[in-house]
C-alpha cells in the first residue's frame, strides 16, 4: 500500500511539474516564433507573418516604409525576384518614395526618369499613366488592380520594375539586371549593397520557387541545337531598349539584334532589314518555325519588295522584336495580328550558312 501511494505521489509532482514547465516555456516560445507585429488571427495567419518577415533585417524594417516594404515582398514573390534587391533599386533610385526631387511624383528629372522606381517614360510605356490593358507597349504594370498603371504609383511602379529585373536575368543573373535598370556598374554594386543589408543573413538570396528568364520553353521547343542558341543570345537581350544602328550589348535596333543572335552562334547573316530580306529562303505563312525571320512593310519608303522592320521568330505566332525607340524595351510580342506582315524567310537555308555549318561540324 505504502509503496503504491509513493508511486502516486511521485506521477502527481511529475505532471505538476510538467505543467509548470509549460507556463514557463510557453511565452518563451511564442515570442521567437511569433513576432510582435503579427497581432490577433488565427494560427496560420501568424504563421505565415512570421514565415514573411523571417529574413527582414533591423535595417529593411527600419528604413523602410511599412507600405513599399509590403509592395517589394508582394510583387517579388509573385514576379520571381528578389524583394531586397527590389528594396535595393527603391532606396537607391528615390529613398523608397521620399525623395523631394523633381520627377518622383510627378514629371521626369532632368534624364526624363518618372516615379518612385524612376522609370523612363518611353521604357514604361509612352506615358505616365496608362489605361490597362492597352495598345502601348513596356513595362507598365497594374500593381493594385485599379485598372491603371501610373508610374508615380508605388504599386504599379513597384511591379513594373521586378517585370525588368526579371526580363533581364534576375533572380539568377541579378547583376546583369542591374545593369540594363542602370547601366552603370558602380550603380549594380549600390544597389546589391543596399540589398545585403536589408537580409537578415546579410546576402541577396535566390527565391527557389523562382523560373530562369531565358524561357526554357520556347529554347527546348527549338528544331536544333543551332537554332536554340540564337533563341537563347535573343531572348536575353529583352528588356533592353531600342537604338537605330544598334547591335549591343546595351541596345539594339530591328536587325541588330538578329545579326547579332546568328552571330552569338558563329553565323554570319547581313547587318540591316534590307539586306536580311532577299538574304534567307522564303517560307509560306504557316509554315515559320524558330529562327526564322518576320518582315513588316513599316511606311514610306518600305513595300513588298522593302520591308522596314523585321522580328525573330521564337514560337508560332510569336516573335522578338525591337521595334522603335517609343515602343518600349524589346519584348517578345505576336505577329500573326499585326498589320503590314510581307512575308518570312529561312536564314539557315541560305547557301553561305549552310556552308559555314558545314564548317563548324568539320571544325
């Protein structure tokens, strides 16, 4: 009987004991897994507070105001980039909206920049606000699903700057996408600076949900090796803007990004529309594949026997193009709706690249 009562007593202060642990250790643990600023709600609504703001550093939420820092993790997350380096451009180009400078809320600096993210008026679209969607081209973007983009919005601008980050290699190659937003590299180091700080860990991080921004699609779905290379030189080049003459790295016109796509691959093709014309075998409608070239009657000047303006093939009814210096950033685009198409043409069945092919398999 003694010893039962003995064992009893000893469960009882066992379990007493446990409990008192409990509301000792309790606190504890809601306070390093829950952060203060989650507030009330439901269990996952902390969780996932506490999930987002894990790797803020003091600096992010010191510097930055509640409201951007909610925009730059939001249109990261959904875009693929990285929120601090978003933070990064923000604080760099106009101290995250508080800038008293000319063209943050309204007109452009002295370099024609709009908005808290500083885009150029031409590069958002052609204008400042924009009706969505619209006819104009660029990175204009409804961040807060009021049916406009406004570049002096912190939304829309937010947005439209992880959409050209992302276009230009981020979150892989996240400086060369610095570098296309600004293109100076002292600026890249700034901006991939800011960024570190804004990390808890003090790095700029990969999102690992996030997609590579050459299109692997659009690549693997190539006829050839050949033809994959030359999608891949081209489609990393969107985002950047158009520059008559142009053939890179930092712009391109019509033709120059083409001429330089076949020469990224050891081909050589002529330099401007009117010599790539007549250059390649003609291929009926229907029948383009990657590679091939799309010819445009462009105006005065231009015909069925001249067309002005070419693009790139890269999927059926879709194709790269820089197309004018006020019709936003080279970007993939259809043709298949567009006025003044004069025909497409085959540049890999033209006798001279089928021989230096010939050359590269013997070589």
């Amino acid at each position: 009987m003694n010893g039962g009562r003995t064992v009893r007593i000893t469960l009882i202060l066992a379990v007493a004991g446990l409990c008192l642990l409990t509301l000792i250790m309790a606190p504890m643990m809601m306070v390093s897994t829950f952060p203060s600023f989650t507030g009330g709600g439901d269990l996952p609504g902390c969780e996932e507070s506490a999930r987002q703001a894990a790797d803020e550093s003091e600096t992010a939420t010191s510097d930055i105001p509640e409201e951007y820092l909610k925009l730059y993790r939001e249109h990261g997350e959904k875009v693929g980039v990285q929120w601090n380096v978003l933070a990064g451009v923000g604080k760099r180009e106009t101290d995250h909206g508080r800038s008293t400078l000319p063209g943050v809320r309204s007109g452009t600096n002295h370099a024609g920049a709009a908005g808290p993210m500083q885009f150029l008026i031409s590069t958002w679209g052609g204008k400042a606000k924009i009706k969505i969607p619209s006819e104009f081209n660029g990175y204009a973007s409804d961040g807060d699903g009021d049916g406009w983009a406004d570049v002096y919005n912190p939304a829309d601008a937010i947005l439209g700057a992880a959409k050209m980050l992302k276009r230009n290699g981020a979150p892989e190659n996240v400086r060369q996408a610095l570098f296309v937003y600004n293109r100076a590299w002292w600026y890249v180091d700034q901006v991939m600076e800011i960024a570190a700080k804004y990390a808890e860990d003090g790095e700029v991080g990969t999102p690992p949900e996030a997609e590579p921004a050459c299109d692997p699609p659009l690549v693997a779905a190539a006829p050839d090796d050949v033809v994959a290379g030359i999608l891949s030189y081209a489609l990393a080049q969107r985002g950047k803007p158009y520059l008559w003459g142009g053939t890179g790295p930092d712009a391109f016109d019509c033709s120059g990004i083409i001429y330089m796509a076949y020469r990224s691959v050891g081909l050589s093709i002529p330099r401007t529309t009117f010599g790539q014309w007549p250059f390649g075998v003609e291929v009926p409608a229907g029948e383009e594949q990657a590679g091939d070239l799309v010819f445009f009657n462009s105006g005065p000047g231009t015909g069925p026997d001249r067309p002005g303006h070419v693009g790139m093939v890269v999927a059926p009814g879709k194709m790269i193009e820089a197309r004018c210096r006020l019709c936003g950033p080279i970007k993939v685009t259809t043709y298949r709706d567009r006025a003044g198409i004069v025909g497409f043409t085959r540049p890999l069945r033209n006798p001279s690249v089928m021989a230096q092919l010939e050359l590269r398999k013997q070589g």
